[in-house]
C-alpha cells in the first residue's frame, strides 16, 4: 500500500486551483457585454473588441509574470496579480458614459494583465509539483479555469439582476466582483509555493527528468520545438476566438431559438473544461503532440462544418470548436516544460503563448472585416474557410515538434554526461 509523500502540500494544489478558477471571471465578457451596452448606452460597435484585447493582454500579462515568478517567486506575483485584478474591475465600476474606450484599459489591459499574473504562476507552480505527471497537472489547472465560466456565470447574471442594485447594478455588480474575488485570489496565493529540492529528489524520478537541461528564453527562442509550439498557438485558436463572441447572435441569426442559444453557451463552459482535463491527462500516456494533432485535425473539420451548421447540429459544431481549442490549452503549458525545463517555464511558454494573444486579435479583427453584415446574414464561410485553412500549420508543426525534440533530447543528455564525466 503506497503512503503520502510527507513532503508534498495538498495546501499548495488546493490554492493554485483556487487562484484559477477566481481569475476565470475575467472570460466572462459574454454575460457583461449586453448589460454594460444598454447601462451606458454605447453602441455594440464600441466593445466588440474588448475579449480580445482581454485576452491579449491576459497572455502578454503571464509573460511578464512567467519572467517575474522566474526569478521571485510564484507567490508575490499571485498578490501582484490580485491587486491588478481589483483595480482593473474596480475602475470599471466607475466608469461614465461618454468614454466607452476607457472599459479597453480597465478591464481589458488592467483586469486582463493581472489575470495573466496569477494565471502563469498558478500553473508554473502546480507543474512543479507533479514533475511526473505535467500533462495532468496541467489539465487540472486549466480545468479550474475553464470551469469558472459554469460556476461563477450565473452568479453573475443573479447580481446584474439583483433587485437591491437596481439602477445601479452593473457598477455595483463589478465592485462585488472586484472586492470579493480579489481577497479570493490573495489568501489563496499566500499558501502558494514551489516544491522544495528534497521533495523532488523523493519522487525518484527517472534519469533524463532529473537531469534536463534548463533552457533560458533566448536560448528557448533559437530552437525549432519552441517555433513549432508558437505557430501552432498562433493558427489553432482562429475558429475559437471567430465563433467565441458570436455563439449566441449567430444562433439566433440562422434561426434558432434564444433558450438553445443561451444553452449552448452555457454548455461551453463545460465543454472547456472536460476537455481540458481529458485531453491533459490523456497526453501524458498517448503524447502530447499526438493529442494535440488529433485535435488540431477537429478543429479543422468542425470550422468546415460551422460554415453551414443549423439547429442542434450548430449547438454540437460550437462545443467541438470548444473542446479544440481547450484541450492544447492544457497540452501546450506541460509541452514546453517538457522541452526547456521548469527553471524558466514561466518565460519560455510566456513567450510563446504570446502568439496565441496576438491570434486574438488578428482574427476577430479580420472576421469583422470580412464578414461586416454576418451578425445579420449569420454568413461567416470566409472567415471559417481561413480558420479551416490555418489547422494545416499545427497539422504540419507537430510531428516536426517531435522528431525535433528527440534528437535534442538526446544531444542534451550526451552534453550532460560528457559533463558529468569529465567533473569525475
């Protein structure tokens, strides 16, 4: 019968977990997007950019934190994401009327920069605690994540309809927000800590895991795994953040009723989160370029599908571009762990991860182009036929990222031990 490693903090994991499914709220500008609109009177056309310049600056905020926890510590970089969280959500609750582009630097770059703290550290962190298991430590961080959109999403809604703040309730629902999870996210990152050398040494972990190579960022960058790792982030997520803003109008726009549109979003929530944990935990025993190329392939067959997809048929279409996009988000992190080493894991997949913040943006801006009167026609095929189109490069990437690897791998392990020999 095995017995708990003495050396290892369930305190640890617990926080991490708690630190990531309080950041989640932030991802759910879908559920504030129409109250802030008729509370303030702005014009749609004002924040149809704010998730993606949310989510830009959420993966530009974990490379700077990646860099930060590098060289501090996770457990400073939690509170500094806790206090960019309150004031970004706090200064949005004060915002007037006549300048809807300040909600882009409140909740967009102040909120989304301090989630991107909290986030890269909460991660970094609990990878290091299950060096063996990357893959699952992984998915169940992400999992967290994910998961905040089904718990904390009719929370939400409960207090933008709260009748004690009525006439007031959208401020009011985001200073609660602010105030509440922001103390969440800072007791929580008080417990948090990185495993110590004799915990890992306890694992008895197999050779060529205790002895990687510790990469730095540049030299992370001038491998070709690390390009294989951003291309594939930057052309992978392209139907996801497409589909993500329009799930419900595009519904409605092709017919479909406003209850099973208002479930199917509901249901991405869900679907974010089993994927994350399956596809995870499933890479550590199938590969994590294999699991990926499976979803990568998905992915391209659901964007081919959405072109046309009407009635429940859509509803099944939205949750498998869900579930593609999801799953590499718990596969990737692990990925380059898995290539440069935990030393500098927040900055080498903050790097990266860069390409997939910029993918936010590129896309969502050229479907608008492209498509102008979609929300109306519910006609997004050239937007989906480019997003098809990008899945080759994953589909192309991620078997160079293997056999790249390989051979690194073992050009590392021979450098080592000529090292080792020659210090005998």
């Amino acid at each position: 019968m095995k017995t708990r490693n003495p050396e290892f903090k369930p305190s640890v994991i617990v926080a991490c977990l708690v630190v990531m499914l309080s950041i989640g709220i932030v991802y759910l500008w879908s559920v504030f997007q129409q109250p802030v609109i008729d509370f303030y009177g702005w014009e749609p056309s004002a924040v149809t950019m704010i998730s993606s310049s949310m989510i830009f600056m959420y993966v530009l905020g974990s490379l700077i934190g990646g860099f930060i926890q590098d060289r501090l510590s996770p457990r400073i970089v939690i509170l500094m994401g806790a206090v960019l969280f309150f004031a970004g959500l706090f200064s949005t609750s004060l915002l007037g009327p006549k300048y809807p582009w300040l909600i882009y630097i409140t909740y967009g770059a102040v909120a989304g920069t301090g989630v991107g703290f909290a986030y890269s550290s909460a991660l970094s962190c609990i990878q290091k605690w299950f060096p063996h298991r990357r893959g699952f430590a992984t998915g169940i961080s992400v999992c967290a994540f994910g998961l905040s959109a089904v718990v904390f999403a009719p929370l939400i809604e409960w207090l933008l309809k709260l009748p004690a703040f009525e006439g007031n309730n959208v401020p009011l629902t985001f200073r609660t927000l602010a105030c509440t999870f922001s103390v969440i996210i800072a007791v929580a990152g008080l417990f948090v800590k990185n495993p110590s050398q004799s915990y890992i040494e306890s694992l008895n972990l197999p050779r060529t895991e205790t002895r990687q190579r510790q990469y730095t960022p540049k030299e992370a960058v001038k491998t070709l795994e690390f390009w294989c790792l951003a291309l594939s982030l930057f052309f992978l997520p392209a139907v996801y953040m497409i589909i993500i803003p329009l799930v419900k109008t595009l519904a409605i726009a092709r017919g479909i009723p406003e209850t099973q549109a208002t479930l199917t979003v509901s249901l991405t929530g869900i679907a974010s989160a089993v994927s994350r944990l399956i596809s995870s935990t499933a890479s550590d025993k199938l590969g994590r370029a294999k699991t990926i190329w499976v979803l990568s392939l998905l992915t391209a067959v659901s964007a081919l599908l959405m072109i046309f997809a009407k009635g429940w048929f859509y509803t099944v279409v939205v949750l498998l571009i869900v579930a593609g996009y999801a799953g590499p988000a718990g596969i990737f992190p692990a990925m380059s762990t898995d290539s440069f080493g935990n030393r500098y894991s927040g900055t080498n997949y903050g790097m990266a991860f860069m390409f997939l913040g910029t993918s936010s943006l590129v896309f969502t801006k050229l479907s608008t182009i492209i498509n102008a009167d979609g929300a109306v026609t519910g006609d997004y095929t050239s937007s989906f036929l480019i997003a098809a189109v990008g899945c080759i490069v994953p589909l192309v990437m991620l078997p160079l990222y293997d056999r790249a690897k390989k051979k690194r791998v073992a050009r590392d392990m021979a450098m080592l031990d000529a090292v080792e020999k020659e210090a005998k």
